[in-house]
C-alpha cells in the first residue's frame, strides 16, 4: 500500500471517528434535552458506559491497567489538595455571596436524598462518567486530537455539553471547568482511580454546600 492509500484510509476512518464523536457526545445529549428518549440521564449514562465498555474490551491496544493503577499518586496528590482548597473556597463565596446559599449542617443532615447522593453518587455516576469521558474518549478519539491539550479541551467541552439536560447554564460551566481538570489528572497520571476520586471529591462538594438543586432539574 503507498503513502497516498495510507493517507486516504487515515482520512476515511479519521471522518469516521468524528462523525461517531459527534453523534455520541453531542447527539445523544441533544437527544436526551429534547427528550426523544424515554430513558432517565443515568439510564443513559449506564447505557453508554456499557458500551464504551464494550469497545474497549475489544480493542487490544488499550491498557486496562488504567482502571485500578494509582501510578505517580504522591507527585499529583499534594498539589490537587492545593487545587482543591483554592477552589472549594472560591465556590463556597461565589454560592453565599451570589446564589444566597445558606451553607449550614442543618442543610446538610435534613436532607435524606443528599446523604444517599453522596456514597452513590461516586460508584453510580462518577465512574461511568470516567470511563465514558476520559478511558473511552481519550484512547478512541487520540488520532482525532493528536495534541494533548486539545484532547483535554475535547474532553472537557463535551463532558459540560453532556450536563445540557439539565437545563442550567451554570451547570454546564461548571462541568466544563470540573472536566478540564479531571481530563488533565487523567492525561497526566494515565489512571481513572486518580480522576475518580478527584471528581468524587468536587462533585460531593457541590452537593454539600447546596449546589445539588442544579444537577436534578431537566430541560423540557
């Protein structure tokens, strides 16, 4: 085969993986925002995770190691508790002082739903969301972005576009700033244990401190 066959063949599949792209991180959520499936978000999420699942068992090129290594943990450990204290302070002001959230215990343990929120949310949501968002996307779509940062952009624009359903603007944006890091822990220590438990860790934030509400209200 030469040089110009090879290239042709990089191109058709190159057009092909982005049409997949397309239609699974911006199809299905749009899909889903207009509610032309009858399934709830995290039956959605399940349903894709699967199959990211699915295809990645079948590739032979991916590291399953990925899902449980905790490689380089000591050199990133230090600087996302650093990472997380500067923001987690910055979104606690921004919720008082703009959205009047009253942060307080009461909050906190009056709210049944919240408590069950907090220790599913990580094995029920988190998760799928690591495999769906950085596994799968990082490993299927890198000839699609060949520039590590741009993987990372990808990564993150997508994943705030998947919370579109939701219907907040605010929501959105926080997922996308949320994805930009979980996309650059994992680009960086190659585990989705270390970007699980960092998602973990904002995603309970959030909860906590009264920006639940935003995460449980549909478009449509």
């Amino acid at each position: 085969m030469d040089r110009m066959s090879i290239t042709d063949l990089q191109k058709r599949q190159n057009a092909l993986l982005g049409t997949e792209f397309c239609l699974l991180f911006i199809g299905v959520p749009t899909l889903c925002c207009l509610r032309a499936f009858h399934a709830y978000p995290m039956q959605m999420l399940w349903s894709v995770s699967g199959f990211c699942l699915i295809v990645l068992l079948g590739d032979q090129d991916f590291e399953f190691s990925r899902f449980w290594r905790v490689p380089r943990w000591k050199k990133h450990v230090p600087w996302a508790a650093l990472r997380f204290a500067a923001l987690a302070s910055v979104l606690t002001l921004c919720s008082v002082v703009f959205l009047r959230i009253s942060i307080t215990c009461s909050h906190i343990q009056g709210n049944s739903p919240l408590g069950f929120t907090l220790f599913s949310y990580p094995i029920l949501s988190v998760y799928p969301q690591g495999i769906v968002y950085r596994g799968f996307l990082f490993h299927r779509y890198r000839n699609l972005f060949p520039d590590r940062r741009l993987l990372i952009l990808a990564s993150a624009l997508v994943f705030g576009y998947g919370h579109v359903i939701y219907a907040e603007p605010a929501t959105v944006g926080l997922t996308m700033v949320g994805g930009l890091l979980f996309a650059w822990t994992y680009s960086a220590t190659g585990s989705l244990i270390v970007s699980w438990v960092e998602h973990t860790l904002y995603g309970d934030f959030l909860f906590v401190i009264g920006l639940w509400k935003y995460f449980f209200h549909l478009a449509g």
